[in-house]
C-alpha cells in the first residue's frame, strides 16, 4: 500500500498543525467477497398411492380325459402246443391268453380262456369355479406450498 499524505492546508497559521497532517497517513480498506455455497431440502409435492386388490369368479372349463378299462372273458377251451402263447394286441385291444393243464392220456395244453382288454377314452366337461385377483394401484399427487427459508431444512 502507497501512503499517501495531505497537503498543507491553507490558511494555517501554525506550522506545527502542517507538519502533523504530513506525516497522517490515510488507510483504504481493501474488501473481498466470498461465496458460501449451501443446500436445502425443500418439499414440492407429496405423492398418495392407493392399491386395491379385486378378485372375480371365473369359470374354467377345460376338456378333460379319463380312461376306463373294459375287461372280458371269453371262453376258447382249445388245445395248444407250448406252454403258453404269447400276449397280442390287436387294434385297441389287448389279448391275455389263459392256460391250464388238464390230464388227458397225454398232456396237452388247452387254451381256456382269454382276457380281451380294450382301453376306452371318454371327453368331459367339469366346470370349476377359480378365484382370479388382479392389483390395482392409482398414485396421487399432492403438490405442497414452496418452503421458505424458515420451513427448509439444510442438507
């Protein structure tokens, strides 16, 4: 800093008031600005939601399929060589030769019987009433007055 000093006034009559003002320096402040920078927390707006779960009945109704088994006996009582012929299928039908020894003068296998198995496939309805939820969410906004400086919080 550049002292600076006052001129002799004029109109002075004493001398020693001049040479108190030459040696009176004047001072100049010299001010800097500084920034502060801060947040605040302020609400704009608050959100609702609303959820709501709805059921209905609903009726399914899907084909189902269900199988049955016919057995029949048929009687054959004809002799056969072997102990016992083979199990056949003939079409949808399955056939189970039946065996039995008798005594004869010689022995010979007869065939007794057999078993004819047919399967039977039946289609159906059987309606069936089902519980279906569904979620339903609506959101609400509630805007809030702007906070002043009393009502905001720092963060």
């Amino acid at each position: 800093m550049t002292p600076v000093t006052s001129a002799p006034l004029e109109g002075a009559s004493n001398i020693g008031s001049v040479e108190r003002a030459e040696r009176e320096e004047a001072k100049i402040p010299v001010v800097e600005e500084r920034l502060a920078v801060g947040k605040r927390l302020v609400e704009t707006g608050v959100v609702r939601i609303h959820a709501s779960v709805h059921e209905r009945e609903e009726v399914v109704d899907e084909p189902l399929t269900r199988r049955k088994v016919s057995v029949e006996t048929v009687a054959i009582n004809q002799m056969v060589d072997g102990p016992r012929p083979t199990v056949r299928q003939e079409g949808d039908l399955l056939i189970v030769p039946i065996c039995e020894e008798v005594v004869v003068v010689e022995k010979r296998w007869m065939l007794k019987e057999e078993l004819r198995i047919r399967q039977l496939e039946e289609t159906f309805h059987e309606p069936l009433s089902v519980t279906v939820r569904r979620d339903e969410v609506s959101v609400e906004r509630i805007p809030t007055e702007p906070a002043d400086s009393a009502g905001a919080v720092d963060a």
